[in-house]
C-alpha cells in the first residue's frame, strides 16, 4: 500500500510539469540563457542548435511555468540563449516554441 501511495503521489507530480520536446544538438550545460522575444533584440552573432517546444497537456502549468522549465532545459541543452518565437492558448492549455541560440564570438 505504501508503495501505491508513492507511485500514485509520482504520477501526480509528474503529469502537472511542462511536457518538453527538443529537436537539436546538445553541449555541455551552461550555467546562465539569455531570454529574448524578438530576433532583432539580439546584438551577438548566434546560430541556432535546436527547436524547444513545450506544453501542458494536463491543462495544469501556467505560461510562466512552462517558460521556466524551457529555460531550465535550455541550460540543460548548453544554449547561450533562447530565442521565444510563438504562443498559443485555448483555454487551459497552452503551447509555446522557441529556438535555442549559441554565440559564435
């Protein structure tokens, strides 16, 4: 019984997080990302490493939630910086794409 109890305590948790999804290529992880909104904001010479998308299919995390677990896993990745390039909401639910960036100076 303890051990329902931890499992179903796991699902729970773990079913309220943003879903990621990443298409790229990784390097070692990096400590700081700059966040920006508007390609034009960005002043140094990048390229792009990979796509990020994430979601809350639970309906349960906010835009800020999943904007921090893609920070998160952009650190994670070794991205200098991420590049936020669409939202989208229908209700609860909410969907959000960005690129992540490393500086080639």
């Amino acid at each position: 019984m303890k051990y329902l109890s931890l499992l179903v305590a796991l699902i729970l948790v773990t079913s309220c997080a943003p879903r990621m999804y990443y298409l790229g290529d990784d390097y070692p992880p990096t400590s700081s990302v700059d966040v920006y909104y508007d390609d034009g904001d960005i002043s140094k010479e990048y390229r792009v490493i990979g796509q990020l998308t994430g979601n809350n299919e639970s309906g349960l995390s906010s835009l800020d939630d999943i904007k921090e677990s893609m920070i998160a896993e952009a650190k994670k990745r070794g991205a200098d910086g991420i590049l936020f390039l669409f939202a989208d909401s229908f209700d609860d639910n909410h969907s959000v794409k960005a690129s992540l960036l490393i500086y080639t100076q």
